[in-house]
C-alpha cells in the first residue's frame, strides 16, 4: 500500500512540475504579453521618460525667457530682433555666422 500512495504522489508531483512548466512557457513566450513586448515596451518607456524630461527642461527655458522678455516693450523688440531676424523698415540685418554656417551669438546662448 505504500508504494502504490509514494507512486501516486510522484506522479501527481510530476503532472503539476509539468503543467507549471507549461504555464511558464505559454506565459513567456506564447501570449500576446509575452517577455519580449514586455522588454519592449520597458525601453520604449525609457526613451519616453528621457524626452520627457528634455522637454521639461526646455518647457522651463521657455517659461524664464518668455517673463524676461514680456514685460518690457525694450526686451521684446530686442528678443524679436535676435530670435527671428525681424527688422525696421529701410533698416538692413547682418547676421555673422562661423564656419559651421552657424550664427555666433546663439554659441554663447548655449
């Protein structure tokens, strides 16, 4: 009697080992979330939070230049003037650029 019960167990053990083998299996590999989407989309989700970042940083930027410049009629025609290029009437705008075709002043903006 109690090697027919120590069999039983063991192949009661043993469906369960392979029915939790499958499991794993279909889980990892075979559903629609398997462990490749889910690397994936962590990734992918990196890239977004350093973008994200980025644009706050530069969100901020725009926040402390935009109270800087409205506020003062003075600043704003300056702002104009450096940012687009806009001018006066019958008035001419040099821009000096360096060998990288790059204008100079935003080098020191940056």
């Amino acid at each position: 009697m109690k090697s027919n019960s120590f069999r039983s167990f063991k192949t009661l053990k043993n469906f369960y080992v392979a029915t939790l083998v499958a499991w794993l299996f279909w889980i990892l590999f075979l559903d629609n979330n398997n462990i490749r989407v889910v690397f994936s989309h962590r990734m992918k989700m990196k890239e977004l939070e350093v973008e994200k970042s980025k644009l706050l940083e530069k969100i901020s930027q725009v926040k402390k230049e935009r109270n800087e410049v409205f506020g003062n009629p003075q600043m704003v025609e300056k702002w104009a003037r450096e940012k687009f290029l806009m001018r006066k009437p019958g008035e001419e705008v040099y821009v000096i650029v360096d060998e990288n075709n790059q204008p100079i002043e935003s080098k020191s903006e940056e």
